[in-house]
C-alpha cells in the first residue's frame, strides 16, 4: 500500500516543528549542496526525555554518526535509526548557533538569524521550554578534529539533493532548521527540504 | 586573610554533591593516579541552567578543555573558569557511566556502581531530576578520537596528586564522582579528592 508523502520546504535561516510517529520515515535533503540541516526531537510523550549527543556518540563509539546508527536519549533508548546516508559527514559535538554564539565567536552584536531561536521558535509550540535544548544532531555540518583537539569547521560535504534518512524509533517531536552560520555553510545561506514517509506504528 | 580549606574524600565508585559560591576555587585531585572524576554543575539559584559540553567546546574550539578555558552553561553563561590543569587531558563528549552504559556497550545487566546514579544519588537532594543530568565534564578520562571518529578510552595519564583547579563564576550546585567505568580507570578503581578554597563572593 502507498502512502503520501509529506513535504516541507525550510527556507534559508528558518525551521519548522511537527510530529514523527514511531516508524515514520524523515528524510533531510540538502537541495543545493553545502548547506547544515540542526536536528533536535523530544519524546512525544514525555518531554524530558530528549536527544543526548553524548549517549548516541558513547554507544556509537565514534563522533561520526552515519548508516545503522542509532541516536538515543538522555535515558538511553533509541530514537532515532539512520537507515540512509549519502553523505557521512555529521556533527554532534556542537550546540544549535544562538545569539551568543556570534557574539562570543564572531564579536557581532548585532541581530542575527540563529538556529537556536529558530528552533526555540518552533518548538514552543510544542510546549517545549528554551532550557530543554541540548547539543543538535547538526546534519550536514563539516566538523573536523586536529590531534590537539582543536576544531575546524569545513564547507559541507553534501551535494545538491543528496539526503539522510531517519527512522522514528519512537513518537516524536522533532524541530530542524537551515542553518544561520556564516561559516558551517560555506557562506551561502540555503533552504532544506524534509520529507516524512510511512504512516507509523 | 587565610581562610579554610573544605576537604571531601570520595571513596572508589562514589560521589558527592554540595554548593559553591561564586568565587571560590574547587580542586579535584587524582590521590592515586589513573582515576577519573565525572563533574556535574548546576546555576544554584535556577536548576534549569546547567553545564553545556557543547556550548563550551564551540566557544573554546577544542575538545581539550584545558587552563585558561571556560566551562558554559546551556545560557551561554559562564559556570566556571579552568585556573590550573596539572593533566591536560579531560574528556567532554561521553555521558556519564550509567547503568545502560554497561548494557549496552558491555552486556553486563548485572547491578553495577555508575557515575550517573552517584550523580542521581548526590544531586537529587538539591532539587535536580536524573533526567536533567546532561554529557559531564570527565575530568582525567582520556579519550582520543582517530580521524576515522573512533574513539578510544586510554588509560588516564594523571599521576598521584595531580589536580585540576577550577573557580566558581557563579553560585553552583555541583555533583562529583570517582568514576565506576572498568576501562576509563585502567580497571582499577581508586578513590577521588577534592578541596575548595575562598569563601567567595
């Protein structure tokens, strides 16, 4: 039996907010290449449970999280399994770009778009508070390590319309955004397209 | 003026958890060698501002906190300033040792001392749910990522009496440990000391 497809069209320095049931598929597709797609969800049912970077990367053993992994939460359960991945460069090291984050790093002041509020924004919503927002899966984004420890963030691997692909290993309320940074997208801001497959459990 | 210095011994696979003022200066010392110390923080006067891993790897763009970092909070904020680093090599990507840690990486569904439920037992007095406990800051625990993003837990390259000092730069609810984990200790568990100097602000 088929089932529609769900699409969404996240244009640049936005997000958007929706549910996820169990079983349902979400795929995040790059249209232009070199763009960074922050990913957070949160149990549907109970929103303090939430995605743990440092539970996923533990059980994982490695920081680069791609096919057949999965991403847990804080008290450790699987939420997310990665079925598809064109890509194989992700980060989940780093927080969502906030204010504070181009005021810190960059010295700007000044109003800036951020993945942050663009999350905070769609979330709300949802009734979930600002506070509860952790480290981001951050899709797409080029983080390298030096043996010192020292990071470098790189343009984006993914070219245009290549995808990850999640499936919901519970039901969820997930938030995404297109990234607001400068420097994790190569400078050039660009939309994300999400697509939800399957009816769920 | 001279002031007293508080002591706490932390005994193999245990914990504790009491108040700093803003100011004052903790110092976590392996007594033996090789042992590791998991550190939780939270703003005392607001239970929903927490020690943020990502936040403060962005910001200090290493993963190898060392003197003169910063340690943030979810809000940006700073919690504490890293004065002295006689090791160099803490770890700030992995969770605390939970009960689901020896699950799901070691299979052992046997009862287990952890990290977490130190940190449950010791923080759960002050008002802090388990749920609230996020990545810690795993003093001494070597952790070393291959360009491939493996990870490898190495033995601790702390030697006897070797300490990390860090100051309060605000008030703080604070949860320490001397780590449960047979390989972040070079499977020998030994205990934890630490002091805490000035009477803050």
């Amino acid at each position: 039996m088929e089932h529609a497809i769900e699409c969404r069209h996240i244009e640049r320095q936005s997000g958007t907010g929706f549910r996820l049931k169990r079983g349902q598929i979400l795929r995040v597709i790059d249209p232009m290449g070199e763009q960074v797609a922050d990913l957070m969800a949160f149990n549907a049912h109970d929103l303090d449970e939430v995605l743990s970077s440092g539970r996923s990367i533990d059980y994982a053993n490695t920081i680069y999280l791609t096919t057949g992994h999965v991403l847990y939460s804080n008290r450790s359960t699987p939420m997310f399994t990665i079925l598809e991945d064109q890509v194989g460069r992700h980060d989940f090291l780093l927080t969502p770009c906030s204010p504070e984050t181009f005021q810190i790093i960059y010295g700007n002041y000044a109003p800036h778009p951020s993945c942050f509020m663009n999350l905070v924004e769609n979330l709300t919503p949802f009734g979930i508070a600002p506070d509860r927002i952790p480290t981001t899966f951050n899709i797409f984004m080029n983080v390298r390590i030096a043996e010192s420890g020292e990071l470098t963030i790189g343009p984006p691997i993914s070219k245009a319309g290549q995808y990850i692909e999640l499936q919901a290993e519970m039901d969820l309320i997930v938030g995404v955004t297109a990234c607001s940074a400068e420097l994790s997208n190569n400078h050039s801001f660009k939309p994300i397209d999400i697509e939800i497959r399957g009816q769920g459990a």
